[in-house]
C-alpha cells in the first residue's frame, strides 16, 4: 500500500490540515515514485532504515513494503497520529526535528541507510551533517531540489561543482540517480527534484587535514571569481601552494578534492 493523492487529500481533510510551507511540506502522491525510491536505495529484508520527514508515510510504507527495519522521523505533531495509524507495528516513529536529532542515541549501532525526501531548504546542510557527525549512516537516498542534487553530486569542471561537492566528496561517494518531475507531489513545487546515492567512503584523510580543507574552502568559494593567491592569501602564501603543486593562479573551482587536500596538508605544515 502507498498513498495516491485522493489518499493524501482525504487524509488531510479529515485532520484538519494544511501542508505547511515553513516545514517544506510536499507530499508525494504517486505509488510507482516512491517505490521507485525505494528500489534505487537498495535496501531489503536486512537493511535498517532511517527516513528524516516521514510526512504522511508515503515513502514509509513504500520502505516496509521492502522488509527493512524502519526508523521514520517526523518533526510536524500534527502529522504523528496519522502516520502512526498508517504504518502501525511496521515502523518506529519517532518526533524530532532532525536538525536537533542525537544521533548517537537514535542510531547507536553501524549500517544504517537513509532514504528520505528531504526539506528543500535544509536539505544540503542535512547530507552535510550526516556526513560529518553520523558515521553510523553508510549510504543515502535522498530527494532533493534538482540544483542542490547537482551540487552534492558535481565533479571537477562540472558547472555545478562547489564547496558543497568537495565536502561531500571528502567522505563519499555521490552521483545523480534521477529526476522527479513536480507532478508527483502536493501541492505541487515550482522545481523539478534529484534523486541522489551517496555512499560513504574512507579517503583515510587526518582529522586536522579535514578541517583545514573546509575552512580552505569556505574562504575560498566566498570568493570563488579570484584566483587562489588573492582569495587564500590571508591562510596561505604562493610558495604553500607551490609546495602542493597548485597553481596560484588557480581559482576555487578547478581543484579536485585531492588538490584540496594537498594544499591542506601544506598549509598545515607552514603553522607547525
């Protein structure tokens, strides 16, 4: 069983609800969408499953139908009792809003997956954080905006390619997947969405290496038209980047995550 959209708007109706803008609340309403989901993120009888905005539990029941162990995250209260009778047994549910979850202690244990239709304006700095801070969630199905999927996923020379796409690349593994067009939601969005996979990998890159890069980067990309000697020249100097074969004259969007990290470890030997 999934949700078609006179499920969604009887259910609704008789809640008494209205989709709230401000918790970027997009339903989806086509079954073959969120199996389709669910099919891409690959996970089964044996898979454990976090899902950050369950909303209604469109996806949630697309997840069950699967077999895996599901954990749905909802932050909206108004929505709890109605997933909670959809799903029954099936799924743990719990209230938070993600971005104040405790990770650790809601997934203590290592090989978790997350699927999720995310928020469209939280979405990036959520796939951020998991990332960073919750080594117990090894790969992601997440849909996004089409331009923020674009931005998790773009390689070196991509027009798309950003501070973002070097710290996703940092710890994983990303590429588009597929489109969603705004049709299967309500209300319907303005944007096309991006069904994007990340799987995380170990580069094997020392913590101080880390968080040189990304201060690297947010400076870097705050001014990303300058060349790297005029844009970094407060961190680090011409013969730094000379030291980690980078061009001066480079600017922020032509060095791949391995050039990041050189001039990383560089910069990092110059303050020791």
């Amino acid at each position: 069983m999934t949700l078609s959209l006179a499920d969604v708007r009887r259910l609704l109706n008789d809640a008494g609800i209205d989709p709230k803008k401000s918790l970027g609340q997009n339903f989806v309403i086509d079954p073959n969408t969120v199996r389709r989901i669910a099919r891409l993120s690959r996970v089964g009888p044996e898979s454990r499953v976090v899902e950050i905005g369950a909303g209604l539990g469109s996806l949630t029941l697309a997840l069950i139908e699967t077999g895996a162990r599901v954990t749905a995250i909802e932050t909206d209260k108004a929505l709890i009792p109605i997933l909670t009778d959809l799903v029954g047994d099936h799924a743990e549910i719990i209230e938070a809003d993600v971005r104040n979850l405790k990770w650790d202690e809601t997934l203590p244990n290592p090989g978790w997956n997350l699927v999720a239709n995310l928020p469209y304006n939280i979405a990036t700095s959520i796939v951020l954080t998991v990332l960073d801070e919750v080594p117990s969630i090894d790969r992601m199905l997440v849909m996004v905006q089409r331009e923020a999927g674009e931005r998790l996923a773009a390689p070196v020379g991509n027009a798309a390619y950003g501070a973002v796409s070097v710290r996703v690349a940092l710890r994983a593994n990303a590429s588009v997947v597929g489109q969603v067009p705004p049709s299967v939601f309500y209300p319907r969005p303005r944007v096309t969405s991006a069904l994007v996979a990340i799987e995380r990998v170990d580069h094997g890159i020392e913590s101080e290496v880390e968080t040189e890069l990304i201060e690297l980067l947010r400076i870097a990309f705050n001014q990303r038209r300058k060349m790297l000697r005029k844009s970094l020249r407060s961190r680090v100097d011409e013969e730094v980047m000379e030291r980690a074969n980078v061009a001066p004259t480079s600017r922020p969007e032509e060095l791949d995550l391995f050039n990041w990290v050189a001039l990383a470890r560089s910069s990092i030997g110059t303050k020791r």
